[in-house]
C-alpha cells in the first residue's frame, strides 16, 4: 500500500501526459478531416507508387478531390501538377 501511495503523482503525471497527448492527436486528425489531406495524400501516393497507367482514373478522382470544397487551393494546386507531370507525354 505503501508504494502505492508514493507513486501516486507519477501515476496522476502519466495520466496527464497521456490525455494531453490524446487531445493532440485529436486535434491533428480534426485538421487533417476539415483538410481533406488524407483523400488528397492517398490520391497523391497513389498517382507516384503506381505502375499502371489508369489516367482516367486520376483525373476523375482529382477533379472530385477539386470540387470538394474541403480541399485547400494548395492541395488542388499540387495535384494538379502532380497529374501534369505524370502524364507530360501523353
């Protein structure tokens, strides 16, 4: 019992440590959402990792990732590069 009681604030220190970083994290994924960035990242990673050429695809699911009001004007931006650069031979 006794070492219980003399851990106590470590234990009470911990559990703040953990919820502030839980509040955190909450906060980055609330960005992230009113962002669109995972959309947008997973549309990005897909356009670079991929060997197929599925450019009608890419385009289709970029110009609903643009049309999303969510979506930043710099994200639209980058993507729209990204396909350019892709599919410059084309």
């Amino acid at each position: 019992m006794q070492k219980l009681i003399e851990n106590f604030p470590e234990f009470k220190q911990g559990e703040r440590n953990c919820t502030k970083h839980f509040n955190l994290i909450e906060a980055i994924r609330a960005k992230i959402t009113e962002k669109n960035l995972y959309v947008v990242s997973e549309l990005e990673q897909d356009m670079c990792n991929t060997s197929q050429d599925d450019k009608n695809n890419y385009f289709s699911r970029i110009q609903q990732a643009i049309q999303d009001p969510k979506t930043q004007s710099f994200e639209k931006l980058k993507l729209v590069i990204l396909f350019c650069i892709r599919y410059e031979n084309d």
